[in-house]
C-alpha cells in the first residue's frame, strides 16, 4: 500500500482504533504501575498497545521505521533517523489513564522532512477518532461515517484554553495575560489538540517538556483543521531531533 500522506490518513485511524479496542478493557482494572527511567508511569496497556501498532505499521509500510514511546523508553532513542519516520504514542495521558480518568488516547503520526504531514488520535474512552485526509481534518464517532473538522475564529470574550490538570493558578494567570484567553478547560493527552481543531477550543500554550511523540498526530490533525503549532516565538515546530532524544521545547497550538 502507498504511504502516500493524502490517504494514510485513515489507515493510521483503523490502526489506533484496533490499538484502542485491545487497550479499553483495561482501563480502570487494578494493573501494575511501573516507573520508566524518567519516573513517568508505564502499564501493560501502554507496552501491549504499541506492540499492536508497530506490528500493524510494519506490516503495511515496511519501509518506514518506528519509533515508539515505549521502546526508546527501555532502549533508548535512535543516534540519527531518516526523513521520514512514524512516531507512536500508544496510551498518551497514561497518568490519566491510571486515574481513570477517560482524556488518554493513542496516537500514530508520520514525519516527513521535520514535519507531521500525517496522522491519528484514537479517543478509546469517548470513542471519538480524528485524523487526517486529502480533503483536511475528519472526526468519526461511534463507528458513524467521518464529519469534517475545521477550527474556529478566535471567539471575542469566549475564547477557551487547554492547559493541564497540574498547572498552578499563578502560572495560568501569567499565560493568560500572554496570549489573552478568557477562560480555561483542564484536561491531559494530545486530545487538547484534537480539541481545537474540531472547534471547541482556541490555544494550548505548553511552557513544559513534551517529547515528539506526544503530538505529533495530533498537530498533523490540527494543521490539517487550519490550525497551528509554533514555538513561542512563532518559528516552525520541528521534528526529528534525534541528537535531542526526540524531546520537544515549548510550543502553542492554536485554532483560527
């Protein structure tokens, strides 16, 4: 099959909603909850899910390496990688899908020249998937045939930004004076993204450490629904930062 970025849009969707369909069950059951070199949790759901993913991706587009979340937490990040590469998050939000909390979802985006050109966000828990196409963002729910998702104009007096749930309230205040939002909605994983790209909300301003794979799908989504995602400064956002550990540096994602 074509790795073509026009149509491997919704292949990555089935991917990520197979992924999602064998993680589900486990969600709010009493799994182990172990510690990565960097202290952030890992579950067998998250190991199970990628296994799946790569398994698939390798499958169909055998000449596309991989890198995934939970492989370079055990084996470490690749000293140099091509133009072109998938990054795979299996349970992104994995904090959340301890608490049981439903905002935790399972990504798949493709890189290309330092940029997502590509990609899908499985919502297991809500059963919402968003993802790529020709035609810009789509949206399917429920198994329901695929809606268009376009971001909204910045609302005057309305406009909603995504922040996490950990954020303290001085540092939402200094973020909101920044860049001028007028109300907060808290929750975790790239569905923040996935958010504004659908129209219901406006900014995500990340001052904090994300890793490539963490939104790479996810900003593919965004862009393609007419959003953005710049550093602060407004330069591009790159990927494929291998002499980085593929780690990320500040970033706004924003909608019209």
């Amino acid at each position: 099959m074509s790795a073509d970025p026009d149509n491997i849009g919704a292949v990555l969707a089935d991917i990520v909603e197979e992924a999602g369909r064998l993680i589900l069950p486990l969600w709010r059951t009493a799994l182990t909850v172990d510690a990565k070199a960097d202290n952030s949790p890992v579950t067998e759901a998250d190991r199970q899910g990628e296994i799946l993913i790569t398994q698939r991706l390798k499958e169909r587009f055998p000449d596309i390496p991989v890198i995934g979340e939970e492989h370079a937490a055990e084996y470490g990040t690749p000293d140099q990688i091509g133009p072109r590469f998938f990054l795979v998050d299996p349970v992104d939000g994995t904090k959340a899908f301890v608490r049981g909390d439903p905002s935790w979802t399972v990504n798949i985006g493709l890189i290309q020249d330092r940029h997502p050109v590509a990609g899908a966000v499985c919502s297991p828990a809500s059963g919402e998937t968003w993802y790529t196409s020709d035609s810009g963002a789509l949206k399917r729910t429920g198994g329901q045939p695929a809606q268009a998702c376009r971001v909204r104009p910045w609302p005057q007096g309305q406009s909603v930004a995504l922040i996490s749930h950990t954020m303290k309230e001085e540092t939402t205040r200094k973020l909101a004076e920044e860049y001028g939002f007028d109300t907060t909605l808290a929750m975790d994983s790239s569905v923040k993204l996935c958010r504004i790209a659908e129209g219901t909300a406006d900014i995500y301003p990340r001052h904090g450490p994300t890793s490539e794979w963490d939104i790479a799908a996810a900003q593919a989504v965004l862009e393609a629904a007419g959003g953005t995602v710049r550093t602060p400064d407004g330069t591009p956002f790159l990927y494929g930062k291998a002499d980085e550990q593929f780690k990320n540096g500040w970033f706004v994602a924003r909608g019209g």
